[in-house]
C-alpha cells in the first residue's frame, strides 16, 4: 500500500513539474508572438521562394513557379527546386481559409499543434509521457528559431513525429498492415517536399521475420531510394551542388573520380560536423544532440537485439550517411536535414529514460531554450523590419511591367535581388489579362533557359530595346 501511495505521490510530483514547465514555455512563445507586426515579411532568398511561388499558384492556378533559376523550372509542372508541394500545399490552405504574408507563420504553429495532437491521443503511453514529450518538442532549439521564419523546415517536424507515432504502433501492435501501410504512404508523400524521406522505408526491413518478409520489406525500401531519384529528376528544378555533381560525373563515366569526390566529401564533412570552428553553442548542441540521439539508439539495437530500437538506429544512420556523403554538414544545412530526426526520436527518448535523466535532459534543453530566445527575438526583429508603406509603392511602380508584357512572358533579372529588400515581393506576377508572368533568379549557377525581357537596375548599360525605366529598374526587351 505504502508502495502504491509513494508511485501515486511521485506521478502527481511528475505531473506538477512539467505543467510548471511547460507553462514557462508557453509564457516565452507567448511573448514572441505578441512580437509580430502587419510589417512581417519574408526577407531572405529561400523565404522568398517558397512565399512568393505560392502567391503565384493562388494568383495564377497553376504549379508553374513565378520565381526559378533557369526560367523552365522542374520537367513536370515548372516548379521551383523545392518541389511542387509546397505551393500546392499552402496554396490550398490560401484558398480555403483566405491568403495573407502570415499564413506561413500560423501554419508553423498550427501544424505542431496537430502533431501533440495526435501524441495526446496515443492510448498506450502515459499522460505524464504525453506532457513530457510536448515539453521536449517544443524546447528544443530548432523550432523556437525556425517556427518564425518563412522557410519550410516545420513540415518536416510534423513528419517526423507522425512517423515515430507509425513507427512506435507499428512494432507494438504486431506489424499492423494498417500502420505499415499509412507510414508507406506517408513517406512517400513526405518525398514530394523533401526526397531524404523516402529513405525512411529503410525502417521497415527489422519487421522481417523470414528471408522472404525480408525481401519484401528490401524491395520497397530499394522502391523508395527509385521513387527518390525519380522525383528530384521530375519535380525539382535542377541546381548546382555537390549531389549534381557526383551524378554529373558518373554520367561522363567517371567512375573513379566520383568515388574518390564522395570519399573526400565523406572525410570533409566529418571534420565540419564534430570539428567546426567559429560556431555558437545552440548550433553545437544541435549538431551533437543529434548525433548522440542515432549513437544511443544504435547501441541500444546492438545490446538488446529490439526490433523497434534497430528500426531506429538504421533511420538515423542512413541519414548520417547522406549527409556525409552527398550533402553539406556546414551552415546550417545539416541542422535543417537532421532536425527532423530529433523530433522522430522523441517519444522514444521519453519511454526509455527514467525520471532522473528525463529531468536531467529537460534541464538542458531549458537552457538551450533561453539562451536560442536572443535568435528567435532576433528572427522576428529582421521580418517586421519591412516598410510596409514603402513596399506598397513600390508594388504601384513595379506594376507598370504588367502593363507593357505581354502574355507568358518570361524576364531575366540582370541582377541578384539581396535578402532584406522589397525587389522580388514588389514584382508583379500576372498581366493585365492575368497571364503569369515569370522571372529568373540567379540565385544558382545554372545553365538558364530562354528568356524574352530583362530586368535591370536604372542606369544600366544594356544594349537592347528599353521598354521602362524609373527610379527603381529598367526593363528591355531581349533581341
């Protein structure tokens, strides 16, 4: 009895400490909301991308992105490097429930919600687990910058608790076909934002039982790594980085070359990840958390021969992979691949620690949590910094362009458009008979496609037929 009355005492104790913080929480996120103002905007190059190419598919009703390296986009729909499903996504949303600049924003918060969500009404773990587990996603430091920004990486946090929901239910309740099936189709959805997902079939393979379970769950993992190259080569505008040019490579014949580039690439990236100079330590903490996270998990599949625990580490392992060998482990791109991997490990944290290193973790991400606070302030800082007023007039000037071009135009702009100015939200994306109207960035070097205007600063010295020129851009024809 005693027994039963000291583990009911300990559970209202355990209860009482993670409302107390996760009310703290709230009180910051709270704080930083009320930050936001009309004048909050996009204000760097990506954010640009994903918002304005969504403007575009509500403005225009098609996936063809206004906004594109090479003027072409992807082989199927035109879309921007990032794929179609971003626009296709939020755009939807902007039809349903109305467009304006924050959309991006609420989505971020909304779409976590949805994820705690579907952890609270998880029957076979604890509500004191529930609490917990909602403490760690919302603490940890990815999310607190990320969430106000207007890149696209809080989708991925959704994804990645939905999969450890899947995952979790799938090797507790005895290879659910159902749960096996929804987490088939939802990697392959989640590969229409971000191919890395269709990676994640990989965790399936520990369901097999027998040689032929274990082909069948090799084979689809082998469909997903197909259906991944499949889709950055139909849906994805090509870019220049290091994957293309490993392909490029291996095109040419140069079978040598390239394994020597990626073993090279392996090694660089080794050092930058653990051995990088001049970073803060949030960025640190990230990195190594997440790390730590796969080595845990790793040994624990090693130790205990669990098939969950190896579903878990062979996840995380491939994604430690990729990224050394075909990716770039510096300037936070590895940060936003991995991230997703923090998220998918959490209820799987919460159910193996014990109290003490439950609270042990908290305690640390509390204080990563305050110190990443001085970034989110700064985050919301630079996009309420656009002059909404000015902005609006220069959209008035920029809109003579839709006056003079005709039809599907496509203009080149002859300059590169810098993060935190009104260029690129100013540009006009239809006609005046409503026609889109598309530009091309050079954001990448890229071979650029055919183009029949060019956009200029005042003053510039273009031999070509001007069509405007004002204060703020000359417009040419090309010849």
């Amino acid at each position: 009895m005693n027994i039963l009355i000291s583990n009911r005492y300990r559970g209202y104790v355990d209860i009482t400490l993670g409302l107390i913080v996760l009310y703290g929480i709230l009180y910051h996120y709270t704080a930083l909301i009320t930050l936001i103002t009309d004048s909050y905007y996009p204000v760097k190059s990506d954010e640009f991308l994903y918002f304005i190419n969504t403007e575009s598919y509500i403005l225009n009703d098609t996936l063809r992105a206004a906004l594109t390296f090479t003027g072409n986009g992807s082989p199927v729909f035109g879309t921007d490097s990032h794929g179609f499903g971003y626009p296709l996504m939020h755009g939807f949303i902007g039809e349903v429930f109305g467009w304006g600049h924050l959309n991006f924003i609420y989505f971020n918060f909304i779409i976590v919600l949805v994820a705690i969500f579907f952890i609270a009404i998880m029957r076979s773990i604890s509500l004191n687990q529930k609490l917990w587990i909602t403490c760690i996603i919302l603490l940890f430091p990815f999310f607190p910058i990320f969430s106000f920004t207007y890149m696209q990486e809080i989708i991925h946090v959704f994804i990645g608790i939905l999969m450890s929901i899947l995952l979790y239910n799938i090797y507790k309740k005895n290879d659910n076909i159902i749960y096996i099936s929804i987490f088939i189709g939802i990697t392959i959805a989640a590969g229409f934002f971000r191919l890395l997902w269709l990676f994640w079939l990989i965790g399936l393979i520990p369901l097999a039982k027998t040689k032929p379970e274990f082909v069948k769950y090799g084979l689809i993992f082998v469909f997903g790594v197909i259906l991944s190259f499949v889709f950055v080569k139909l849906f994805a505008e090509p870019v220049s980085n290091y994957f293309t040019s490993v392909i490029n490579l291996l095109t040419k014949g140069e079978i040598i070359e390239a394994i020597s580039s990626v073993v090279n690439h392996f090694f660089k990236n080794l050092r930058l990840y653990f051995f990088e100079d001049d970073v803060t330590i949030i960025y640190t903490s990230i990195k190594y958390i997440n790390f730590g996270l796969v080595a845990y998990f790793s040994f624990d599949a090693i130790k205990d021969r669990n098939r969950l625990s190896m579903a878990i580490a062979l996840i995380g392992i491939i994604n430690f992979l990729l990224l050394f060998f075909l990716y770039d482990a510096f300037a936070w791109r590895e940060i936003r691949t991995l991230s997703p991997l923090f998220y998918f490990h959490v209820i799987f944290i919460v159910l193996k620690l014990n109290n003490i290193g439950k609270y042990v973790l908290v305690t640390g991400l509390c204080c990563l949590f305050f110190l990443t606070l001085k970034t989110s302030n700064r985050v919301i800082s630079e996009r309420n910094s656009v002059d909404v007023q000015n902005l609006n007039k220069q959209k008035k000037i920029y809109s003579e362009i839709a006056e003079k071009v005709p039809d599907n135009s496509t203009i080149l702009l002859a300059y590169l458009p810098q993060d935190f100015s009104l260029d690129l939200l100013s540009l006009p994306l239809r006609n005046t008979n409503n026609s889109p109207i598309r530009y091309i960035v050079q954001y990448q070097k890229v071979k650029i496609g055919k183009y029949d205007y060019i956009l200029s600063r005042p003053g510039a010295n273009v031999p070509n037929k001007k069509v405007i020129e004002n204060n703020l851009y000359a417009l040419f024809e090309k010849k």
